[in-house]
C-alpha cells in the first residue's frame, strides 16, 4: 500500500511539472510571436512551430544533461545522432500525449545509456541484437501507428532515408570496431536496437487495431462510414489553391489525416494561383471529388475561379477558405459546399469531408470503352444517349462518346449509381437532372437539344417525372 501510495505521488508530481512546463512554454510561445510582425490568421501556425522548436530544445537540454551526470558524453552524444536521424526515417511507436512519449524517450536513453555504463551485456549481445534490428527495419519497412500516420508516397521516401541512414551506420560501427571504441560502438548499436523495439510495438499495435476494429465492424454497423468507397475502387482526388505555403500545408495535412483515419485512398494536388489550377483541370483524366480554393488568390478572386470550374463540373464540391467573412455572400453565387474560416480547424475540415463522402462516395460514375480504351464518366455530366443501329452516342455537357454497348445494358449500369435517368424513346435515355423544360411531347435539355417523347414511352415518362419531383421535394 505504502509502494503505490509512493507511486501515485511521483507521477501526480510529475505530471504537474509537466503542465506548468507546457504552460510556459505556451506563454512563451505567444510573447515570441507577438513581437513579431506576422499576420493573424498564421500565429497560430507559428506558436505551433515555436511550442515544437521549445519542447525539442527541453528534450536535449534533459538527455544533455543526464549524458553529463553519468560521464558520457561521447557516447550519449553517438546514440542520440543514431537514434535521432534513423527514428525520423524508420518511424515506430508514438505515444498519444508529449508528457508520455517525452518520459518514455528519456527513460528510454538513459536506460541504454546505464547498460554501456555498468556493462550489463557483452558486445557480443550488442552486435547480434544490432544485426537482427537492422534486418528487421528493412524488412518492415517505416512503420507509422495511429498517433503519427503516413501515406504510401511519405513511405516510400523514408524507406530510402532509412537505407541511407543505416549504411552510414554500418560504415561507423566498421570504423568505431576498428578502433576499439568499444563503449561508443555499443552505444551506436544500442540506438540502432532501441528502433527497432519501437518498430516491433508499432507494427503488433497496428494489428490489434486492425483486429479491433473489424471486431467493431462486426458488432456496430456505424463504423462502416463510407462503405461505397470499397465498391468505388478509385483515389479521392482533391485540388487545393492556396498561394500561402503554410496555409496549403495545412490543409493538406489535415486532409491526409483524414483520409488515412478513414481508409479513403487519396491524391491531393496544390496549386498557388487560379490559372494553374483551371489549366490542371483541363488536363486532368479523372474526376475531381472537391476544390479547396482560397478566395484571395494573388491578384485573382477564388469566386471567380470556381465559376470557371462550374463550366466544366457543374456539381462540383467548392470549398472556400478565406480569412473575412466577407464574400460569404458573394460566394453563393457558385453554390458552394462550405465556407471555411482561416486559421482552419480540424474539426471543421473533417466536418466538410464527412459530407464531401455523403456525395462522392456513391460511385457515381460508369466505365466502358471508347476506341479500345477505357473511359469513367461522371453521370452527372451526361445529358442523354441515344442507340443508332450497334453504336451508342453518349451526350454530356462537354464531349460526345460513341461506344458498342447495348441500351439496356447501359440502362442497367445507370441504375446502380443514380436514378436520373429515363427512357423517352426506345433508343433514346435522357438524364433528368439536365430538363430545361417540358412542353408536350417535346423536352428541352440543359445544352438546348430538344427531344421527343414517342408515344409508348408517355406513361411510363410522367410516372418517372411524378416521382422524380416527388423525391426533390422530400429532400428540401
């Protein structure tokens, strides 16, 4: 009783110097960037980086001085070089708050740092422990874990980092062995170990998440989100404008986060003024999911840009970041998905995403081969079809595709992903969304093509229309 009683005094110790440490540094961290001449809408950006820059500064400044206590300074001074560079690359396991993964960091070197000390184990220890960590971080590759994600492209990266980083490791220890440096080898092949730990706990932790949340899936259908962005087999494609760096980095990062905690596969493409924006977009081969778009954009207006962009995707996702209130009004004009305030907050985005999958997420587009090539269309952007002797014409508001398919064959494809579209003719199918306006027999189209009901098809077209407006109404 008397030994947990100790125990609950320390760490209640601990974490309130901890929490008085973190406020200074906060504190600190606002005096800094107020003396400095930076816009509102980035100091928080900036306290952000100055609060990093303090806590790595506490880091060294502690294992500094525990390397000075134990009279080991070479060593130490080896270790933290190793350790540093290849744990940046190689990744491993993060605790979730600073306080944990700051005691666990440095009781963690100094533990290591006591084992060269009072030579627990021989060299022979450190050499084979050393040899079976390094086949193991190749093997493994860089290893993230739920509190530090990274995507596939970070990864590939780091991997040749890492590579790199353990070659030079390899060249050290050759030459430290040849000197006979030997607490200073072990030292070295101690950080290199001590990765390796961390990369075995991530890669085990990320398993049992797995494992857990397929448990989840099984008992609460409400973890299955976005299920049709397993059916959908295509990479969310998001386009950020933003001629701040910071700003453009932010977004992106928050928008990873997201798309790696929902398993959603993602490609981002940033750009730092409008018209390398709308000429990306001209040349792109695939449909964009959403814009992210910053209104005051150099000399250009964001408004302006997305009206653009309304020409080509007419139900396009607009989501615009500014730091004024306002163009709110003005941005209505293109009827955007959400208005985000600068500086942005997480939960917002996420907010935004969340419905940016409602829409998108449905699959909304059909495949099928255009001149021995294989094209995916967004439906939205067909007007209508119409079947001429084996050749199906397919009219959308930019282009027209003639392909061998049959009718019903492509009627049954439309069904799966959308419920806009009705037959007026026995070779003719039009999309509803795209009626100007029906007089008689005759319907008008979005791009003024008219059309003419046959007589067989009347019935069956009022009864589609009836339900049709039936289903907006319900959904206003």
């Amino acid at each position: 009783m008397k030994k947990y009683y100790n125990l609950t005094i320390v760490r209640n110790v601990t974490a309130y110097f901890f929490i008085v440490v973190l406020e200074k540094m906060h504190l600190l961290s606002k005096k800094i960037v107020e003396s400095m001449q930076i816009p509102d809408e980035d100091k928080e950006l900036y306290e952000y980086g100055v609060i990093v820059f303090l806590k790595k500064i506490l880091f060294y400044v502690i294992i500094f001085a525990c390397m000075v206590i134990f009279k080991q300074e070479m060593e130490g001074l080896f270790f933290l070089v190793a350790f540093s560079y290849l744990r940046r690359n190689a990744g491993g396991f993060h605790c979730k708050s600073f306080i944990s993964c700051f005691l666990l960091s440095v009781s963690s070197i100094v533990v290591s740092l006591l084992l060269i000390r009072y030579e627990v184990f021989g060299i022979l220890y450190y050499r084979s422990a050393f040899l079976i960590s390094q086949a193991v971080l190749i093997m493994m590759r860089p290893v993230d874990c739920e509190n530090k994600r990274v995507d596939k492209e970070e990864k590939d990266y780091f991997y040749k980092q890492e590579k790199i980083v353990l070659g030079i490791i390899d060249i050290v220890i050759l030459a430290l062995m040849f000197f006979g440096l030997i607490p200073i080898e072990k030292s070295v092949e101690s950080a290199v170990i001590l990765v390796g730990i961390t990369s075995i706990i991530a890669f085990f932790s990320q398993k049992m998440a797995g494992l857990t949340n397929q448990i989840s899936h099984l008992r609460n259908p409400v973890f299955q989100e976005y299920p049709k962005w397993k059916e959908r087999r295509q990479t969310m494609l998001l386009y950020v404008c933003d001629d701040n760096e910071i700003h453009q980095k932010k977004i992106c990062i928050i928008l990873k986060e997201y798309c790696l905690d929902k398993k959603i596969p993602l490609e981002i493409k940033c750009f730092s003024d409008g018209q390398a924006l709308l000429f990306g977009m001209q040349e792109e081969g695939k449909p964009i999911d959403a814009f992210f778009m910053d209104i005051e954009i150099q000399k250009e207006n964001g408004i302006e840009i997305a009206k653009e962009i309304k020409k080509t995707y007419k139900e396009s996702n607009i989501v615009y970041i500014s730091s004024h209130e306002k163009y709110v009004f003005q941005s209505f004009e293109t009827e955007p998905m959400d208005y985000l305030l600068k500086p942005l907050k997480k939960e917002h985005v996420f907010k935004v995403m969340n419905r940016i999958c409602d829409r998108v997420g449905q699959n909304k587009t059909i495949s099928f081969v255009v001149s021995r090539k294989e094209i995916e269309l967004d439906v939205d952007s067909i007007l209508y079809m119409e079947s001429s002797k084996r050749i199906l014409n397919i009219y959308t508001d930019h282009e027209i595709y003639r392909t061998y398919i049959k009718m019903d064959e492509m009627m049954e494809k439309l069904n799966e992903v959308s419920t806009s579209f009705v037959r007026i003719h026995r070779s003719v199918l039009i999309n509803y969304d795209h009626v100007k306006r029906i007089k008689g027999d005759e319907i008008v189209l979005d791009n003024d093509a008219y059309l003419t009901i046959s007589r067989n098809y009347k019935i069956p077209f009022k009864q589609f229309s009836m339900q049709y407006i039936e289903c907006k109404v319900n959904l206003m």
